[in-house]
C-alpha cells in the first residue's frame, strides 16, 4: 500500500528532473549492465571494462526516468548498497557503515528528490545492516534512525575498533548497544568486538523476558577481558544464554572468553570457529554433540594434556562439513584429518607452522583422507614454512590424491619445483589436463624453476589463447598468483611483467 501510493507520487519539476533523470540514467545503467560478483575470479578485470564504459543517457533518448515504477526504484537502490568492495575497507568514518565492503551510504539515496527519499525511507532492507566502527558520539543518533527505518527487517549488527589504537568511545558503545538491544527480538546476525566495561548491559539480557527469536549467528569478543577475570562467570552466562537460542546455527568463540569447548553449546550448530587453543582429542570429542557441523575452523591446535599415544579409533564421519580449515603449529594438521571422514567436503585448508625450520607434516595423509572421504573437492589451500618438504614429496601429495573437481589451488612451501609445475602441465591424449583440469584460481607464492615453466603451465590453461596460435585448446584458469622465490628467468619476467593475469 505504501509502496503504491509512492509509486503515484507526482514526479520533481524543472530542472531538478532533469538533473534526477541524469542521476538515475547512471544508476539503471548501472543495474542493467552485469555486475561482476565478488567471488569471481576476473572481477577486477570485468569491473576496470565496466567502468571505462559511459553510461547511456536513457533522459535524452527520450524516456522519463523519474516516472519509473517504485519497484524498480526499489532494485536499484538495492543493488547501490551490494558489497563493492573486493576487499575491506576500514573507514572511521562519523557514520554507521553496511559492511567492511560496502562503501554506499543509504542516506544518500534521499538526497536527490523527495520520491526517492520516501522509497529509500520505506525500504527497510536499505537500514538492516549496520556497522559500528570506532564507536562516538556522531553515530548515537544516526544508528537510532536506522534502526527505525529498518521497521521489522531482521537485523545483522556489528561492532568494532581500531585494535591499533585502542581509542574509541566507551560510553557512545553503551548507548549503541542499547538502542541495538531495545530491537533484540530481531537480532539476526551480531559481531560485537567491545569493551568489558559493557558487559553489564549483555548480563542484563540473561534475566530478560524478552529473547532474540531469529538468531543464527554469534561472535562476542571482550577486547580487554584478560586483566578482568573475575568477569568470566558473568561472559559464560552471557553465552550460556545467546546457546539457548533454538535458531542459533553459528558461533564464534574467542580465546579471551574460552579455552574449552562450551558444554551447553548447542546441538544444531552447523558453523563453529573456535579461536581458542585445544587439542585434537578435545575437538573428537565435541564434534560428535554437533552432528550437522557444515564448517568447521580450528585456529590452533594443542598438545593433550595427557599422553594419548597408541590410542586408535576409527574415522569419525561428519556426513555435512563442506568447509574445513586448520592452522596448527607443532602439532599436525595432517593428524587431525587422519581421524576423520567428509563425505561433502568442499574446501579443505591446512596451514601449518613450528618452532623448527623442519617440517613433521606427513602430506599423504590428505590423500588417505581424500580417498577414503570420497568428496569431490574444489578448494585445497596448503600452506607450510617447513624447509624439508621436498618438490618429489608435495607432486606425490597431489598426485596421489583424487582432485578432477579442483577450481582452486594455493600451495605455499618453502618452494615451487619443477616436479610440482610438471604436474600442472602434463595433459592426457586427449588434450585436457590431467591434474585438476577444471582449476580456475592458482596461487603460487614462491617459485624456483627452470626458465619458461611457468609461463607455459599458465598459458595451457588459461581460459582465452595467450598467444597468436587460437588452435592451441583453452583451458579454465581466470586467475594467477604466481611469485619468484628469487627472480623469474628472462622468458617468465617477459611473460609476467607483460600480463595481468585476473
């Protein structure tokens, strides 16, 4: 109804139409030329064509844009506040923010005329995502009139700072967050990185009637809990409560707040990241309680408490998890996915450090794991600063492990060999790759090979000829990382330092 009737709004006069029919001309153009999405691997390529290209003038052609309908009003507006940004940006700016990589301001879109002001106030999607960076007085008032604008959407809030400086407003946190908890019942997603000096104001919820009904995702983070710890019974009632919540499917725990996994951690939960230190036989131990677990990420990995050496148990079976990353340090990776079996795995990472230049990575264990699993995996991203693992030991790895469905590939070692860009290049009789032939991403960060290697690897697989010679079969590769360990060779430096490979 009310959309109707701002649809049947008479439009602006004179020269303020025209100019808004310049101002939407750009901005339909903009909605109907594609828009390259984040995630894909020649976005910034697409993204520099798109943006070299003029906007048509749709005013001049003849067409009133400001008689166009408020439903399409509505989809631009939508697609202004999209994510523009491939990477975050932290801006401190006197404002609320949409995300780390959303630059558009939705106030700006009532700035150009009074109808779209009255679409842009009456959509409440435009106001259901707020970040709160360095928190201060200017965002108090601001926040408050995004939330009423947000009517009944469900919200995604986030609160954050400067870890480099340390300096925000305390007392303009606490009056954010209470506006954000006086519209609690719509919580749907919240990051709070804040203070312990607003922790009253969480343990204040555990004694409320009132219950974030739709809440998926929880990520609380007392910056400076560690010199409070008589405040670490108040922050287990705090999660304690938010685990209730039927809806809750993910968590983010901190090191500050735990050293264990929670036992009232809910059974539903299909997204954990534990950034806390725990051994493996802790985390076998939890994972059975979680049984729809679809992601899982471990950010370091603990020797057990107690020597568990000689204890064998079969593989246990998480028939959901899609994503699975680990960073260990001493303690390997490798052995944590010996005992376990992923049918729907997607993506797996391993990212292993130690105290000694050594590695003690066992790397086929990835294709036991692999093999036994029987997931067709499209992500692996494998990282190691040990020094010993060999170019022989890292081709067996891959080699030896069932990746056709690979589209992504970041290897990081102490170094590329010819033996691994080999196995990149060898293709079959018929003409396709035998290695991971459909890759579409390849991140090499440090390479020592023999001269021109490289450079043919990349161009057998690169999506479009690279060359004069169009006969020469394409492959499915958009983007290339590739480093020297030292210096690329005369043909690789000529091939590189002449192509952007994204």
């Amino acid at each position: 109804m009310a959309m109707h009737a701002i649809a049947n709004s008479p439009p602006p006069s004179g020269s303020s139409s025209e100019a808004t029919n310049e101002i939407l001309a750009e901005l339909i153009a903009s909605l109907f030329l594609s828009r390259p999405s984040l995630n894909s691997s020649s976005s910034i390529a697409i993204d520099r064509v798109e943006r070299s290209v003029p906007y048509p003038s749709r005013a001049r052609s003849g067409f009133d844009i400001s008689q166009l309908p408020a439903e399409i009003i509505c989809e631009i507006f939508e697609r202004f506040m999209e994510d523009d940004s491939v990477h975050p940006v932290f801006d401190d700016t006197p404002r609320p923010l949409v995300s780390y990589t959303c630059r558009s301001d939705p106030t700006k879109l009532g700035q150009i005329c009074s109808r779209w002001r009255a679409v842009a106030v009456n959509l409440p999607k435009l106001w259901s995502n707020i970040l709160i960076y360095n928190p201060k007085p200017s965002q108090v008032y601001l926040t408050n009139v995004w939330l009423e604008r947000s009517g009944k959407n469900p919200l995604n809030l986030e609160v954050d700072y400067n870890s480099g400086k340390r300096q925000y407003d305390v007392r303009s946190e606490a009056q954010i967050l209470r506006s954000f908890i006086r519209h609690l019942t719509r919580w749907k997603k919240f990051r709070f990185n804040v203070s312990v000096k607003v922790l009253g104001l969480f343990y204040a919820l555990t004694d409320s009637p009132h219950k974030p009904l739709i809440l998926e995702s929880v990520d609380l983070d007392f910056h400076d809990l560690l010199p409070h710890r008589r405040a670490e019974e108040g922050v287990d009632g705090i999660l304690k409560y938010f685990h209730s919540c039927p809806t809750l499917r993910q968590v983010v725990w901190h090191t500050r707040e735990l050293d264990r996994f929670p036992q009232h951690a809910p059974s539903q939960l299909t997204h954990v990241h534990a950034r806390f230190s725990v051994s493996i036989d802790d985390i076998m131990t939890f994972l059975p309680q979680i049984p729809l677990i679809q992601e899982l990420q471990i950010e370091s990995l603990r020797r057990p408490s107690k020597d568990t050496a000689g204890t064998v148990s079969l593989p246990l079976l998480l028939q959901h998890l899609r994503l699975l990353r680990i960073l260990s340090h001493e303690v390997r990776g490798t052995s944590f996915i010996a005992r376990l079996t992923c049918p729907s795995l997607e993506s797996l990472e391993i990212n292993h450090s130690n105290d000694f230049p050594e590695s003690n990575q066992d790397l086929q264990e990835i294709p036991r794991f692999l093999h036994r699993s029987g997931c067709r995996l499209q992500k692996l991203d494998l990282r190691d600063a040990g020094r010993n693992i060999t170019g022989a030991e890292l081709e067996k790895c891959l080699s030896d492990s069932p990746l056709q469905s690979l589209t992504y590939l970041h290897i990081w070692i102490s170094h590329i060999s010819d033996q691994m860009v080999g196995l990149l290049s060898r293709k079959s009789p018929t003409g396709l790759h035998q290695f991971a032939p459909f890759l579409e991403t390849l991140d090499l960060p440090s390479c020592e090979t023999s001269d021109g290697l490289l450079a043919n690897m990349v161009s057998s697989r690169w999506y479009e000829a690279l060359d004069d010679n169009l006969s020469t079969p394409v492959g499915h590769l958009r983007k290339a990382v590739i480093f020297p360990g030292k210096y690329f060779g005369p043909i690789d430096e000529a091939f590189f330092s002449t192509k952007v490979l994204y």
